[in-house]
C-alpha cells in the first residue's frame, strides 16, 4: 500500500481534478486505487453506499477509480452554515453544529477518524490517493492542521503541489508556498504539476527550468487546459452555458447564500435546449419558462434572503404569466405554508412562513434522511434516480398528489393541482436522461432531449487520464504510487 497526497497552492488549483485524473489513470492499469479527502468544507454533497455523505468531488473521483461511494473517502465532512460556522460530519452523519473555536478545539478528535478512515483504505487498497484542502501555506490554519501537511506527516507520505497556471502567478505560487512550509514539509514534497495551461509549452520551459532550480524540486508535468471539461465543481456555483439557443427554454436559479448541491443544474447547464441562468443578489428574477428554487443549508434565513430580494413577488408574477416552478430539497420545503424549526437546527428556535404555493407545511428534525434512490416520475412514467440529504419532514395535503414513485414504495414529493407547481426531494434527478426530458416538456420545451450527463462525465474522466499519460513524468508517478512500470 503507498498514500500519494495532492495539495494546491489554492482553492481551486486543480486537486480535485487532478486526483481524479491519477484515480482513473492508474484504474486503467489495474491497480487497486481509493480517493480520500481527510476533510473538506463544502455544501455540495452525496450519499454513499453505506448510508452516509460525503463531498460530491469525492463521489466523482470513486467513479474515476471505478469503485462504489463510502464514507471512509472523506471522514470529515463541513457543511457552512452561517459565516462563523458549520455543520460537522463526521464518518457521513452529522455530529453538530461548531464555530470556528469550537472546531479547532475539537480537531484531535477529528483527526482520529481521519486516521481510522485512511487506516481501513490501507488495508485492501494498493493506493491511496489523497486530496489536501485549501493550500497547505495557510499559516493561520496550520496549527493542528488535518487537512493538509498535517495529514502528511502524520502518515509519513509523500506529496505533490499543483498549481493553476491560468490565474497567473504560477511561479510565485509554487515557490512561496514551499517557502513557506517547515524543513520536513519541504521534504516530503516530491514535486510540482502546473494546471490549465494554454500556448505553446516552449514559452514556458525558461520558468520550469528556474522552478526546478530555484526550488531543488522536479515539475513532474504541464498539464494543458482542457476545453469543455465538465466534472462537478466543489465549491463555487459553476455558470459556464452549453446550451442557449434562440429558442431555448429559459431556466432561472436564484443563487441563494447557502446553496446547497448547486451540481444539481450542471445537465442543464450542458444541454442545447437550455438557457440557464443563475441570478445573484441584487438582481431581478428575469422572465422565464421555469424557475428552479436549489437546495440551501439554511433554509429558514435563506427564505428570508429569498424575500429581501423580492424574488417571491417576481414568483408570483412568473406564475400569473403561466410559468412552471420546481423546488428541490430546501427549495421544495420553501413552496410550503410554514418550516418549522423547533430544535434550533439552523440558529434560533421558531418558525418561517413558507411562499404558500403547495398545502404543505416542514418541521426541521436532527435525524437526517440519506437515501440513494430510484422510481419514476408521475410525468409520463419517466425513470428517474437521485438521493436524499435533508433534515426536514413534510406533511400535508399536497403530498397526496406526488411528483415521484419510488421504488421502495415511497411516494415523494408534490405537484399542484394546475400542474404549475412541483417540488421534489431528490437531488440528481436531471441526470436521468427521461426524467431529464419529461421535466423540460413539463416546463414547455418541445421536442424536449435528453442529455447522457453520466455518460459525458465518464468521457471526461478519460480524457483526464489521457492527459497524463501524455503531459506528466509517469514514471516518476508509478514510483510515488509504488506501482510498477507499465
């Protein structure tokens, strides 16, 4: 067994990518390997096989090492809650709620389900590929670090730094953070990868060369700016359109403060039939076809922010015009009369007013409902699959009339009786092409097609691998990996 670790200059550098790149790459050699994140802070989530949650970028690099989701890939797991806090997971189920103090104070404890988690990947896989968070050069979260050079050390493996060419800086990046880690830190770093450059690779090799120099430190790689890449982003609402013809359907998602699983768009994002546009604060809902209210870690003061905006009067409006609104998670516990929150679960006790638009009403809980799931959709019987990651229950007359069959004999979700208005629990549902297709003729799209948004990221993961074959040092990769020379 060997644990090679990906650190990053910066939030997104390209860790994640590059970790699944490596994943997929030596999953084509037919070596056993297993992401692992030791924590990462994040509101984009999934559900993994034994009944937990994880980060979505760590269910993406399982697929790219072909292996089922499991909480051991990412045992610490924090979830934003307000500006100084976070909902703490730990091991896939959620522990509490911590401010930044509290957290630190908590750390050593954290770190032993780290190293319980990595100890379990040790023992059946060949290679752990590990994933570092943030930049390991932050000098005011380096003490009792366990996300970064501190896992490092305390498992003794060695590490990579990537950086992103593309922001500019590259070089300045690269040193000053070197610079800035301790004698064994600096050991422990066996070289570097620059990420998403574009041009001729000659302009560049004068830098490479002073790098290694400067440094002592081999660049194993330049890895060029791959076009049209679409793997799930961790953190920021990615608003890149493929789609946006003339006559495409137009789909509005109000950016809320605490989005949650904000990757449920990106099928949409990517298909030509789409024009999707994400509105930030400060900003009108435009005239549209459909109106997508998103998940939210704080459902309660994210309704609120919803009506500061006067986004529920632009929904009003968008309905008197005949227009379609879909809820999903938060955003379906949002179309209720009311959500309560008698246990104070996102900050003080008490209860929000719902936007009225489905006879429903929640009630926040601790138990989290986490469920992979499959059915089908009452909208033409359309197949469908997604998951569950919630706090609330809903109960009222508007579930009798339910958006999805399940498979396990659960109904869920609403639509309204004129058919404008649907809300629905499952995160993912646009991944299933037919469901895809029947929720975009539902919203008026004729002729409505279905984009393979599983089949695209499968492309995608392969074209990573491709690239480093053909753009790093994999030589000196199968060595870091332990792995013999292909």
């Amino acid at each position: 067994m060997t644990t090679l670790m990906v650190q990053g200059t910066t939030s997104d550098a390209g860790k994640s990518t590059l970790v699944s790149a490596l994943c997929r790459w030596l999953v084509r050699q037919n070596v056993v390997v297993v992401p692992f994140k030791p924590q990462n802070m994040a509101l984009n989530a999934a559900v993994t096989t034994n009944g937990g949650e994880i980060g979505r970028a760590q269910a993406v690099q399982a697929q790219a090492a072909r292996l089922p989701t499991h909480t051991d890939m990412n045992p610490i797991l924090l979830k934003p809650n307000t500006d100084v806090g976070a909902q703490v997971i730990i091991n896939g189920h959620p522990i509490g709620s911590m401010d930044a103090v509290s957290y630190h104070a908590y750390k050593p404890t954290a770190m032993q389900a780290v190293l319980a988690a990595h100890g379990r990947l040790c023992e059946w896989a060949q290679v752990v590929m590990v994933e570092g968070a943030g930049s390991p050069a932050e000098i005011n979260l380096r003490e009792g670090d366990i996300a970064n050079m501190g896992f490092a050390e305390a498992v003794d493996c060695p590490v990579i730094i990537v950086a992103d060419i593309d922001k500019g800086g590259v070089f300045a990046h690269l040193a000053g953070t070197l610079a800035l880690l301790s004698e064994s830190e600096q050991a422990r770093v066996r070289g570097f990868v620059i990420n998403r450059f574009r041009g001729d690779i000659a302009l560049l090799e004068p830098g490479v060369r002073w790098l290694e120099q400067y440094t002592g430190k081999p660049v194993l790689g330049v890895l060029p700016y791959l076009h049209d890449l679409h793997l799930e982003a961790e953190d920021a609402v990615e608003t890149r359109q493929v789609g946006g013809a003339a006559d495409a359907l137009r789909v509005v998602v109000p950016v809320l403060p605490r989005i949650s699983n904000h990757t449920d768009f990106d099928p949409l994002r990517l298909h030509p039939q789409v024009d999707l546009q994400f509105i930030s604060a400060g900003q009108r809902l435009p005239p549209a076809d459909l109106i997508i209210l998103p998940g939210s870690k704080s459902v309660r003061a994210d309704l609120r922010h919803l009506r500061a905006q006067g986004w529920d009067q632009d929904i009003a409006r968008h309905l008197r015009y005949g227009g379609r609104v879909l809820g999903i998670c938060g955003g379906f516990q949002m179309l209720g009369r009311r959500i309560d929150d008698p246990l104070g679960l996102e900050g003080q006790a008490g209860s929000e007013p719902g936007l009225g638009l489905l006879t429903m009403s929640t009630e926040l809980r601790a138990q989290k409902q986490l469920r992979n799931v499959i059915g089908r959709l009452r909208l033409d019987h359309a197949e469908v699959s997604g998951y569950e990651i919630h706090a609330g229950i809903s109960e009222g007359e508007a579930l009798e009339n339910p958006l999805v069959l399940l498979d396990d004999d659960r109904a869920d979700g609403a639509l309204s009786d004129d058919g404008q208005v649907a809300g629905t629990y499952l995160h993912g549902l646009f991944e299933s092409p037919a469901a895809q297709q029947a929720l975009l003729g539902w919203a008026g799209l004729r002729a409505a097609q279905g984009v393979d948004y599983a089949g695209l990221r499968e492309r995608d993961l392969d074209r990573l691998a491709d690239l480093v074959e053909q753009h790093l040092d994999t030589a000196a990769l199968r060595e870091l990996c332990g792995v013999a020379h292909g």
